[in-house]
C-alpha cells in the first residue's frame, strides 16, 4: 500500500471526497478524453468509474481494467474503437446513448459490454437496429448450422436414418449434388407440362365426344395428365416419409399445396368409377368438372423451385399493413362513391344504378381504373362524381405501392446478403480447419457437426471462423476481438 501511496500522492486510500475532484486521461484508440470525477460517479459499476478507485490497488488492479497506464500523466490507454467510445460516454452527460450511422449494432453492443454500460442507457431507435442484427446472425447461424448437418455423418445411426436423410437431401436440397439438380429440374417441367395440358386440355378442337354424347379430354391428354400426378404423387410421399418432422411437415404452406395440386385427381378418379352408382350421373359429371378446377393449384408447386416467388410470398406478408391500409382507403371511397353516384342518377329516366350495393360494383372498376362501361353515369352531376372517384382511386392504390415495393427489394437483398454470408463463414471455417491440419482433410467440418447437433447453437471449436456471426450466438466469451469488431 505504501508503494501505490508513493505511486499517486494525491489521491486518498479510504475513497473520500476529493475522488469526486480527480480528473483522469482516458486514450481509446489515440483519441484522448479528460474526465472529471463527478461525472463518472455517477454510473459507479462502468469501468470508467472503477478507474478512479483502482489508482490506490496498485499496478494489478489497474491493468485488470486497462490495456496501458502513464503515472506521469495519469493516463489509461484502452485498445478499442474511439468512435464506439464516443457514443458510450453521452451516458454521462445525457443519460442515454445514441449509435453514430455506420456502427455495426453487435459490434457497439460489445464496446458497451466492454465498458460496463447497462443497455437500458441505449435509445430505442438504436435498440431496433440491435434486434435487427441479432436476427440477421442467428439466420446465418441456422444457414450454416444446415449446411453442417448435411455434411455431418454420424456412425451411431441406424442404415435407415441414413438413407432417409440422403433421401430428404437429394428432394429437398438440389444444391446438395448433380443428381439432385437433374430432379427438381425434371419436377419443374413436370409443373409446367401438367399445367399446359390443363389449359390445352379446354380447347373444343382438341376434345373428344364420348358415347352418351359429353365432350372429355382427349385420351393422351390424359394419360400425360396421369403421368404427371404420378411423379407428384411418388415426390410427395417421397419426401413425407424421409422427413425429420412429419408434423411440421405435413402442416407446411407449400405441402398443403402439393396435396391441393394431386387430391382431386384421385377424388374425380373414385367419383367416375364408384359415385355413378351412389348419386346420378349428371351430378357426377358436374363434381368431377369443379374438381379439374382445383388443378390450378399446382401452378402455386412452381414457388417451390423459385426463390424470387418465395420472396414475394414473404414480402407480402410483411406488407399486410400497408395492404390492409389499400384496401380500408379503397373500402371508404367505394362506399362514399357510389352512394352519391346513386343518389345523383336517380333524376334521370333511364338510369342504370339500381341500387347502392348494385352501385359498389360501378365504384370498384372505376376507383381501380378499369372501366367496363356496363354502367355509366348519364347527369352531369353524376360524371363529376364519377372523375372525382377515380382521380382518388389512382391516389389511394399509389398511396401505399411504395412502401410494398421497399419490403419487397430490401427482403430479396436481404436473402442474398445472409446467402452470402453463409457461404463465407463455411469458407473461413474450411479455410482454418485445414491449417490446423496442415493437411486439409475433411475430418474437421465432420467433427464439427457432430458437435453442432449436441448443442442447441455451435460449440465453442466454430470460433475458428474469426467472425462476428458467431459472436454471443455460438460463443461465451466476451470482449472477443474479431476481423469484423469495427465494421463501419
């Protein structure tokens, strides 16, 4: 205790009142900042405030909080980022803290961690982007966490698993090798020729007449008909039986599809044979025409091998607000609209608005610019209003497309940065993995997903990687230096 008194004479051991006067010199990256004592006990448990209470520990107790330490100026020095540093100290001057444009949110969450600032002090808008981020990483984890369990294999595992999972691979990933490639390209055109031929199928010179007089596809229609659902029906089951969560999978949005798309083939298959003995032959006829209707929905199978019609179903999804703000200005304008369109046509003899409902459909084609002329209005007063509805119909449909149109390029740039992410990140990890190795085998990503599948995120031997994707996500260390700990 001696030496540290002789060390800082001016300073007292029992941490009175003229710890409050003390000024410090704090250089975070080459950039110095003069702080007083009264400022910095006010957070007493940040490392800024710990520093004026470590002066009288000695030389262990002050280089447990700093990189570097000049007694003559009485100086700390600090190896991180000045820029974070300057954000995080508006906490003692205004209580809160703002990030700067350009700061990676994890990586300032790290700087605030490092300091000991508690992120309640972060402003909510910041905290927005912090989630944002979050949400980002563990997407990219999960990517790669994917990417591990398909080249993980594990020896302890029954023959069957094995097959059932190279079976969900080669359907689900065709990614994952040549020959699954060649398979979705072939479930692709088997979309394409099934819905050709239920359109082809229509045209009048192209069918047949049966016995009892009733025109039917002609036969190699359908018999490429029933090629088709056969390939459908053997993909579906296929792929129920490989799949890891039947239940998951069976109540899946694009599955549902897949059953909608073949069903009604087999239905209409039982109504010819077996209903004709159970209802007349008429209302069989009429069941199995509405369920060759129901064939549409295997044109939605094509957004299976599509991923720009998958980031549209995910855009709109994240649009429904602004979609249900279309539809209520719409709603209000067709309603108003066409009450005074009746209201103004009724002065005239041969007016064609009947009724107010019988109105809405007037207001709906002209508010949406469509225009059918079945029914127009014939007064004056009943044009004006008529060029009024659809000058606010061109507005309220403009109204809400931009902000559609943005969720729909930022999510689609999205995809691709996170793909590109994921990639990367298997990249440096096989990069260091055969560093290590001096050899360059594959034994590391094996035992890496093997470890992966023991734990709910990666272990600890991921960290290879040197990269912020699996910072906090995958690590329990902190204050971890990283390539990416001051992306701006």
């Amino acid at each position: 205790k001696m030496a540290g008194d002789a060390m800082f004479p001016d300073v007292e051991t029992d941490g009175s009142e003229k710890s409050e006067e003390i000024e410090i010199v704090v250089n975070v990256g080459g950039v110095r900042q003069v702080f007083y004592g009264d400022n910095l006990n006010q957070y007493p448990e940040t490392r800024l405030a710990e520093l004026i209470n470590c002066l009288s520990g000695g030389y262990d107790s002050i280089f447990s909080l700093c990189d570097d330490y000049d007694p003559g100026k009485r100086e700390f020095y600090f190896d991180r980022d000045p820029d974070a540093f300057k954000c995080i100290i508006d906490v003692y001057y205004f209580g809160e803290i703002h990030m700067k444009k350009g700061i990676c949110p994890i990586c300032f969450k790290n700087e605030m961690e490092f300091w000991k600032v508690d992120l309640k002090f972060l402003d909510d808008c910041c905290k927005t982007h912090l989630s944002e981020k979050k949400e980002e990483l563990e997407e990219i984890a999960r990517r790669v966490q994917l990417i591990l369990d398909d080249l993980g294999v594990d020896a302890s595992e029954s023959r069957w698993k094995r097959c059932q999972k190279c079976i969900w691979k080669f359907l689900e990933k065709p990614e994952s090798s040549y020959p699954a490639r060649v398979v979705a390209v072939l479930s692709f055109l088997f979309i394409l020729i099934s819905s050709v031929v239920m359109c082809v199928g229509t045209i009048p010179d192209l069918q047949v007449v049966d016995a009892e007089g009733n025109r039917m596809e002609h036969p190699t229609l359908d018999s490429i008909e029933t090629a088709c659902i056969g390939w459908f029906t053997m993909e579906y089951v296929l792929r129920l039986i490989s799949s890891p969560n039947k239940l998951h999978f069976a109540l899946s949005f694009m599955n549902i599809v897949d059953v909608l798309a073949i069903l009604p083939f087999y239905v209409s298959l039982t109504l010819t044979h077996l209903g004709a003995k159970l209802m007349e032959l008429s209302n069989v006829q009429q069941a199995v025409q509405a369920l060759r209707i129901m064939r549409i929905a295997r044109i939605f199978k094509l957004a299976r091998h599509s991923s720009g019609l998958q980031t549209l179903t995910y855009a709109l999804k994240r649009s429904f607000k602004e979609l249900g703000l279309l539809l209520m200005y719409l709603a209000v304008g067709i309603f108003v609209f066409s009450a005074l369109g009746y209201t103004m046509e009724q002065s005239h003899p041969e007016t064609l608005f009947k009724s107010i409902p019988q109105s809405f459909w007037w207001a709906i084609i002209t508010m949406t610019t469509v225009g059918y002329g079945d029914i127009y209005p014939k007064t004056t007063l009943g044009k004006l209003n008529a060029a009024i509805s659809f000058l606010c119909g061109v507005i309220a449909i403009a109204l809400p497309i931009h902000p559609i149109i943005n969720n729909f390029v930022r999510y689609y740039n999205k995809q691709r940065v996170l793909e590109t992410a994921a990639k990367h990140e298997l990249e440096l990890m096989e990069l260091n993995s055969a560093e290590g190795k001096n050899a360059g085998s594959k034994s590391e990503l094996e035992d890496l997903s093997r470890e992966g599948n023991e734990s709910p995120f990666y272990s600890s031997r991921l960290k290879v990687s040197h990269s912020d994707t699996f910072i906090h996500l995958l690590s329990e260390e902190k204050h971890y230096r990283t390539r990416l700990q001051s992306c701006k």
